[in-house]
C-alpha cells in the first residue's frame, strides 16, 4: 500500500521539480528505492517496527515537500549545507504561502489519514504479528533486481549522471557526500595552474580612463534596494510611472545609469548581494557566504575606503543577527552597523520597519558620520519593505490598478516598489536639503529579482505584462545608478555586467588604485576585453548571459540536455557555441570559491603589514 502511495507521490514530485529529461527513470529508481527500503525495514522485530515504517514514509514525503517549495524559489533541489538557513527562512513567514501550493501540499496530506488508518481502523492492529505489510522475501528481491537493471541500464546508455542528479535519493545521498568530504579537486587543479591565478590578479590594475578620480574624496553613499528589478525603471502602468524617482535619477545629467546589469547571489539572497558587490568574489556554492566564511580575511570596498581615510558604516533597519550581519561585516571592513535595534519605529510592513522610517533616522545618522574626523565617509544601505511577500498597507498603495492585477504577486508587487521610489525620492531630497549630497558620489542598484521566472504564477504574470516570455534574462537584470552631483555624465551604458563588477568599477570612479586581494570583476566603464555574467544560482553553474544570448546549463548537468536563446528575438540558438563559455564560467566559480574555501585573500596579503579584521 505505502509503495503504490510512494509511487503516486514521485510522479507528483517529479512534476513539481520539473524534471524534463530521463523522468520515467527518475521515478522508476525511486520507487525501487523505496520499495528495497521498505521491505529492510519490515524485516525489523519488535514493536517499533510500524513507527519506523512510517517515520520513513513520513520523511520522503515531507522530504519532496521541502525540495519542492526550494526549487520554487532557486531552481534546485536543496541541500544539507542549507540546514543553517532554517532560522533565516523561518523569518520568511508569508513567503510561504508563494512556495507551497496544492500539488505540493498533495504531497504530505494523506499522512493523518494513513496514520489513523493503521492506529484505529485496524483495531486489532498487532505491531509484531499482525504488521500491515508483511514480509515478502520476493518483493525485496524483486527490487534490488529492479535496482540493478535499472542502474546497469543507465550506466550504459550515458544516462547515469543525468538520474542522479534529479533522483531523490541518489541526489541527496551523493549531497551529504560532498558536504562531509568537501572535495575540490577541480579548484586545486586549477590553481595549479600558475598562469590563471595571474590573470586574475591582473583584474586589479585598473585603467585611467573613463570617469577615472570624479569621486575622489567625495563621500559614498551606496544603496541596496530590495528586490529592485530593472524592468520597472522608465516603465508606466496605466500612465503612472512606477519608480519616478529613479527613473529621475536615471536620467539626470550627473548621472552613469547601466541598464543590462545582473544579480549574482548564492544562497545567501540578500546578503550575497552586498557580499559579491564589496568582493568582487563569487558567493558561496553551499552556505550563505556570511555564515560560511564569515570569519575569512577580505580586501573589498569598505576596506579599499578604509585605507584612503574613510570611516565605513553599514546601515539595515532588520534584526542585526539575521543573515549573520553583525559577525561577518566586521572581516567586511565596516566600523558600525546601524540595525534595527538603532531605530525606532511603531508601524511594521512585511519584514519589518518601513523604508520611511528607515530613511528618516538614517539621514540622522549621516550628520553624526558627517561629523567624524572631518574625513569622508561610506555608508552602505539596504532597504527593507520591499521584500517579498510586497503586503502593503492600504494608505501605502498608491498605484491604479487594472482589476486582474489586484491581489496579484504582481500587483502588490508594483505596489511596494512604487513605495520605496517614494521614500528613495524623498531620502535623496533630504540629503540635497542638507547639504549632504553635494559632495557625496551616490550609487543605487537593486539585490535581486522579486518576480521568480521559475515560479508558474510569476512567470505568466510577467509574460503577459511584458508582452514577451518572462525568463532568466527579464528575472535577474537589475538596475545599477551612479549619480555625482556636479559631473557632466547623463549616460545610459548597455554594457553587461553584474554585481561582481561593482566593486572595480566604483573604486576607479572613487580615484583609488586596488592593490591588495583579488577580484574576479572588472571597471565596466574601461572594458578591454568583452564581459560576461556567469550566474552561480537559480541558473546552475555553467550558464553564462552575454550582451546577446542566454546559455542554461542544464540542471541534470548534461550538457546536450541545456538550451540557449537570443535575447533579442527569444529564439533558440545552437547550445555548442557555449562550451569554452561555460567550462571559463565553471572555472571560475570554482576558483573564486577555493579561494574563500582557504581563505586565500590572507595569503594574497601576507606581505602587508595591514591585517584586514
């Protein structure tokens, strides 16, 4: 009976996780699985048996429960290295309501009703003598002959890899693997290679050039804006210009604006996104990278600030512990965090305080920074009410919207960032007023996406508001604004980047040479060789976004398996024009990742008498 369940639930499964290639394979080596499993169990003496039984049944269900809302947010499967995130996600609260729908909850529902069954239904119920399923010697045998048809089957065909790493336990046996060993031998083996740990470091000599020295001694004042995507810059709903406020700031004369710049963040969402913009590192392939490698030595822009006098002050008004903050922006470089605990605030949204009362303290703030030595400062911002699950107060939405887009993902979507332009708008005012921005350089860009391409219910939202297939192109563009009051600039840049090219390119703006640590990214405004964005999650690692096309390693990771398209035409393209593209992406995020692994940006800066902590 629980097998014929099990069965049913795979099937379930796999639609849910969409696995496209090898399904049928996927399902069969799970119940199979299951099966030999199963009867092992049964095999057990004693009066504990039927617990075991269904503590198994109990915790492949709410195994594909969890791997299901997981892939709905990233686009994988989870792993155990995320186990650490659990108080994180347990923060998420209505973000639930986005991940779980029927077809998942399906998956755990029939548990009470099993239960009772064998606990009341069958009265006479003997755990030793009258178990439900009794042991048949040929059902076990059956399945492990399965097991090794099924095996031998796919080894000679070449589909092995491609099962496994979709297959519910191969996939998180082979997990937990890794996770224990933590092998890398392809990192090693690139870092043999002298040459490519040179090249790397030539990344650091930046070029005289373009907008080289126009932030020089000017304060920095940089902003995270929560899910920010760049679609909504210049867009009307309606007639009603969603962000005006940015998109004043995109257009203004003093302005760089760089429309076809992406997201790239790991586990870590939000804090991957300052992580990789300070860095200029690849996040974390497993943990969250401020939990991971929190206490690792770092040279990125806080520091690089530090050491031109600046005071560095980070500014969040959420639970200064979440994501780890307080621990890891001390090896970051900042001198203060100013969290939640700073502020004070009556009124919640979503997440936490409001972005007005965020903006409003925080200029406060800025005066006492203003104050400090007399030297200039960077202070680095993240917002907060924009976060999913983007529920506004009534009084806070202020957008007309079309009857199919109330009470839509969508629309209150549309509805927090229209917000947060607002505040944004007001912030950058005051700072005017004060006197505060005049001789300050002040950078906008957003984290990450907040419609997912992944999820069905964004997906059609968005392909119908665009007029055109919302993927991972639309999904992770977000937008990156520099404005510096009394330069002559007004320029929109088309050149692709991602936020591991903010660090490169504000510090030559800023007038400051980087000559410790490494970087992988590059000046965007003084590229001497064409770039690209290599995505480490929600796109698997291999997949690359150039300036014309989409390449997605696919994620059973056979290459012949991934697709490509135009980015312009959204037709597909021939995937073999991306093979050196993608083994140059997965090199790369390997290396980066060694190099957080062995804390390496220590042993780059052994010579320096200056110990970055």
């Amino acid at each position: 009976m629980l097998e014929l369940l099990l069965l049913i639930k795979f099937i379930i499964y796999t639609g849910v996780i969409r696995v496209e290639h090898n399904r049928l394979g996927v399902i069969l080596t799970s119940f199979f699985i299951s099966v030999v499993i199963l009867q092992l169990i049964k095999r057990i003496k004693g009066k504990r048996r039927f617990a075991y039984i269904f503590g198994f049944y109990g915790f492949v269900s709410l195994l594909m429960l969890i791997n299901g809302a997981y892939f709905t947010q990233f686009n994988s499967l989870t792993s155990v290295n995320v186990i650490g995130q659990i108080p994180q996600l347990v923060n998420v609260g209505d973000n639930l309501k986005f991940l779980i729908d029927f077809k998942k909850i399906a998956l755990l529902m029939e548990l009470p009703i099993v239960y009772y069954y064998f606990k009341h239904v069958k009265r006479n119920y003997d755990p030793v003598k009258k178990i439900p399923f009794k042991y048949k010697p040929n059902a076990l045998i059956t399945g492990i002959v399965a097991l090794a048809i099924l095996i031998q089957y796919f080894g000679y065909t070449g589909q092995m890899t491609s099962v496994a790493a979709q297959e519910l336990f191969l996939y998180h046996t082979i997990d937990i693997g890794r996770s224990i060993v933590r092998e890398h031998k392809a990192a090693a083996q690139v870092l043999t290679m002298d040459y490519r740990m040179e090249r790397i470091r030539m990344r650091r000599n930046l070029i005289n050039g373009n907008y080289t020295g126009v932030g020089e001694g000017k304060n920095l004042i940089v902003i995270q804006v929560e899910a920010l995507q760049d679609f909504l810059i210049g867009r009307t709903y309606l007639g009603q210009e969603i962000t005006p406020n940015l998109n004043r700031l995109a257009n203004s004369e003093s302005s760089l604006y760089y429309n076809n710049y992406f997201q790239l963040v790991g586990k870590g969402n939000t804090s991957d996104a300052e992580f990789v913009s300070h860095n200029s590192l690849y996040p974390s392939l497993g943990e969250p990278t401020y939990l991971e490698y929190e206490e690792n030595n770092y040279y990125g822009l806080p520091w690089l600030l530090r050491d031109n006098d600046y005071t560095a002050w980070a500014f969040h008004g959420y639970e200064r512990d979440f994501w780890n903050r307080e621990e890891a922006y001390v090896n970051q470089g900042f001198q203060r965090f100013i969290a939640e605990d700073n502020f004070q605030f009556e009124e919640e949204v979503g997440f936490g305080m409001k972005d007005e009362d965020f903006f409003e303290q925080s200029l406060e703030y800025l005066k006492e920074l203003d104050q400090v030595d007399d030297n200039p400062y960077y202070a680095f911002m993240v917002t907060l009410t924009s976060h999913t699950p983007f529920e506004m107060h009534e009084e806070d939405q202020h957008l007309q919207l079309k009857p199919e887009h109330k009470g839509t993902i969508l629309g209150d979507y549309l509805h927090a960032i229209h917000y947060t332009d607002k505040e944004l708008g007001k912030f950058i005012d005051n700072l005017e007023e004060q006197g505060l921005l005049e001789n300050s350089v002040l950078a906008i860009y957003g984290d990450h996406f907040g419609m997912n391409a992944v999820n069905e219910i964004d997906q059609e939202l968005m392909t119908d508001y665009l007029h055109t297939t919302y993927d991972f192109d639309h999904m992770m563009n977000v937008p990156l604004i520099i404005n510096i009051p009394g330069e002559t600039l007004g320029i929109e840049i088309s050149t692709i980047g991602s936020q591991i090219d903010f660090y490169p390119t504000m510090a030559n703006i800023m007038g400051y040479p980087i000559d410790k640590g490494i970087i992988f990214g590059r000046d965007l405004n003084n590229l001497q060789t064409r770039n690209y964005v290599y995505p480490v999650s929600f796109m698997k690692p291999g997949s690359v976004i150039t300036e014309e096309a989409v390449f997605e390693m696919s994620r059973d990771d056979i290459y012949e398996h991934s697709r490509a398209y135009d980015r312009i035409t959204r037709e597909s393209i021939d995937i073999n024009k991306f093979k050196n593209l993608s083994n140059r992406a997965i090199q790369e995020i390997t290396l980066s990742n060694y190099i957080l692994d062995n804390d390496l940006v220590r042993v780059i800066n052994k010579s320096k008498s200056t110990i970055y902590k």
